[in-house]
C-alpha cells in the first residue's frame, strides 16, 4: 500500500526541513521525502496549503483503564490522542490497579493491542504507589514500560527514590519527576497568592514543586539516572532544569499548555475546571516559562491529559479532583501561544511536541526521514476556531479552555501509515 501526501509544507526539524515537498508513504514507513515526487500510489493526497509533521509524542497522558473506566478507556484516549495529532502516548501508571509489575504492564499492552496510536506505558517507581517498596523495574523494562514514574505524587522517602533511580539507571530507563513535597501542600487547591486569597481558598506556594525538583536533580545527578521533571509550572523550575543541563546532566524539562497560557488571574470562580495539579500559576512563572521554552531550557510539550467525570469537575476548588484534559487542544494552544505569538518557530514547536519527546525515550521517532514509521499529521494552521469541550472524543471535557479562539486544526493523522484520524 502506497500513500503519496503531495503538495504540502513539511516541517521536520531532525532533517532541516521546513518547506514545501512530496512524501510517499510505503509499508507503514516514510519511503522518500523530495520537492516532487511522481509514483503510482494507491491513495494520493493534495496537502497544498497544510502542514505536514512528524505526529507529536506526549509522554504525559492518563487513560484511566483499568479501575477508573467511567473517566477514559484506553480506547477513548487514544481516539483522542489521534484527534489531536498525537500518535504515540505514554500512559501514567495510577490506575486502579496501578501498573507496577511485568504482568501489570503486559496486561494493559494487551488492552492497547487495538489502539490507534502507540501506547508505550511508564510503569510505578513503588508497589501501589505507596512509597515504600520498589516495584520489579527490571521485569517492568523486559514488559515493556518505557519510562517509570510515581505520576500523582513523589516519591517522598528520599531513600526509596534513590533506590529507585539506581534501578532505572541500571535498566536504562528514564525517572518522569512529579515534583510535589506532600506536606508543604498542606490542603492546597491553587497558587498560593492574592487570587487565593481573593477566594478564600488554600494555597499551594511555588517551593512545594521547588524543594522536590532541586532534591530530584542532585539525585540523578548522584546517581546517573536520566530525569525528565513533569509539568514544570514554576520559574525557579526553569532555573533549576538550567542549572542542572549547565552541569551536563542529562534532565530535560516538561510543560504543559495550560501552564505557560493561563495564570492564577484567569481563574474567575471558584469552579473544579480550574484545579490541576501543579496549578496554574502567576504571571511571572507563565512569563518564565515561556522564555525557557523559547531558549531550549525547556525541552518538552506534555498535556497531562488527565481526564475526570463531569460531576466530579462540576464541584467548587476544594472538593474537586485535580487535572484537565489536554489531548485534543494541546497543537492548537502550543501553535496560537507560542509560534503566532512569536516564541517558537513552527520548526521549534515540532522539537518540543515529536523530536525531543522521541530522544527522551530513545526510540528512532519524531521525524519524517525516510525509513522511519509513517506517523505523521497533516494540520492546517490558517483557520480560526473556538475550542468546543463538547466536540471532544475524550470522555473527559474538563478544560478551562472552553471557548478560546485558537488556530491549528489537525485534518489527518497517521500511524504506521495507516489513516486513524480524518477530520
Ligand atoms: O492534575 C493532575 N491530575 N495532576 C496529577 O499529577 C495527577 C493527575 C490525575 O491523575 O488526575
Ligand atoms: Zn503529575
Ligand atoms: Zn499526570
């Protein structure tokens, strides 16, 4: 089965592409990649005027199965990680089981088995999530998980979390950081601050993620583990993830959408749509990250899809569960935020949503060189539109992003060179 995309503008920075060319797809790979190409392929597509790119790899998602099946299903995630351009997604392991054992992970692979995008999960650092005793990170790797987190929380007995960087690094896995110190948050629900205050709800100051990502790096740097911190929302997050690349440290940084586009000041009620975890902080942080993102600081583009019940998130900030949805939104927000608005080139955005997520779990993806797996979406990003939770394939429509005016719609994703998602 042969695909030629003809006619479009391919944006694939591992090969210094950012122009118009042709693309033929074969077997499920990028046969060639040329300013014209003529072939007799079966399926021929007219992509004047759209971009093509490598489909974005987001290394923080929550499917929820199995245990919390009422929130997202493997198979609506991955729908809607296809929606939005994502063809390779990393699933957190707290789930009800959580995934830390071989048979956990084998298990959910067998789940997967009929997903439209690839699924490669991250296994527990500890049995249940507990913090006390290390999970079977070796057979984890053999089942194939890609990365192990404790996602949710830190690993908060600094012992145990070495004990666990030991065996991610002898395994060649890299630690995903959920920096969080646990009794610093003390029953917060928001950025500590005057909006805080203004509504009479309990804070969450900045060192609770601070303290836990300096303690994180100095321990991957004691023991050579390969450390990528989630959901960076702070700017001495920033500061910390230089300082640490300063030092030749292999730590990459992570940020969501809703972190570097929305602060504390947008959240206008008290409503659960605005509670996430790390929440959405000042100002300042946004303008922080925003510029490390820009200068390379910042590696990443995550979602922290973190999809939840509708009754759940109808409920005010305290009683609430933490997280929104990411998946669907997460190019439009990233290319109206970030490229329109002068931080990132497209070419830049691309490294952060399909190249370094790739370099991060090592594997030959986030780029179109020939050879490599026909993952690609094609998006036009002339178009504008408002964000409509309700035309979400998630059953997760928990965003505080309901309604913002954005560009880049993505019109065809594809995987192995198979169509998964037609606009
Ligand atoms: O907002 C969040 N939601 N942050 C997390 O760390 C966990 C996640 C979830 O699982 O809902
Ligand atoms: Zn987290
Ligand atoms: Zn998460």
């Amino acid at each position: 089965m042969k695909t030629l995309i003809y006619g479009g503008h391919l944006v694939d920075p591992a090969q210094g592409i950012d122009g118009k060319r042709d693309i033929l797809l074969e077997d499920g790979v990028v046969k060639n990649v040329a300013d014209h190409i003529v072939e007799d392929a079966e399926q021929k597509i007219d992509a004047t005027g759209k971009i093509i790119m490598p489909g974005f790899i987001d290394l923080h998602v929550h499917l929820r199965e199995p245990g919390y099946e009422y929130k997202e299903t493997i198979a609506t995630g991955a729908n809607a990680a296809a929606k939005g351009g994502v063809t390779t997604i990393c699933p957190m392991p707290n789930t009800n089981p959580v995934i830390d054992s071989p048979e956990r992970v084998t298990e959910l692979l067998e789940r997967a088995k009929q997903s439209p995008v690839h699924i490669l999960p991250v296994g527990a650092v500890t049995l249940g999530q507990e913090g006390k005793e290390l999970a079977d990170i070796a057979g984890m790797k053999r089942a194939g998980a890609v990365a192990l987190s404790e996602d949710g929380k830190s690993v908060m007995d600094s012992l145990v979390f070495r004990k666990g960087l030991q065996e991610a690094a002898g395994n060649d896995m890299p630690m995903f950081s959920h920096c969080e110190d646990k009794a610093l948050v003390d029953g917060g629900v928001m950025n500590a601050g005057a909006r805080a205050e203004e509504l009479g709800l309990p804070g969450i100051t900045n060192a609770v993620e601070d303290v836990i990502a300096a303690r994180d790096i100095f321990m991957a740097k004691e023991t050579g583990c390969q450390l990528h911190l989630c959901h960076c929302s702070t700017a001495d997050s920033a500061v910390l993830v230089e300082m640490a690349k300063k030092q030749g440290l292999n730590v990459t940084g992570e940020v969501c959408p809703h972190h570097f586009t929305m602060t504390d000041e947008d959240i206008t009620e008290d409503h659960g749509r605005f509670k996430m975890n790390p929440p959405l902080r000042s100002r300042k942080d946004v303008e922080a990250l925003k510029k490390a993102l820009s200068d390379g600081t910042m590696d990443i583009i995550s979602t922290d899809h973190a999809p939840h019940g509708a009754e759940e998130k109808n409920q005010t900030m305290k009683k609430a569960p933490f997280g929104i949805v990411g998946l669907e939104t997460s190019f439009a927000i990233s290319y109206t935020e970030l490229v329109k608005a002068g931080y990132l080139s497209l070419s830049g955005l691309v490294e952060k949503m399909s190249a370094n997520p790739a370099k991060v779990l090592g594997i030959p993806k986030g780029t179109l060189a020939p050879g490599s797996a026909a993952d690609l979406v094609v998006a036009d990003i002339d178009t504008e539109y408002a964000i409509d939770s309700s035309s979400f394939v998630s059953k997760g429509k928990n965003t505080p992003f309901d309604g913002k005016r954005v560009y880049g719609v993505i019109e065809k994703t594809f995987v192995d060179g198979k169509l998964v998602y037609e606009k």
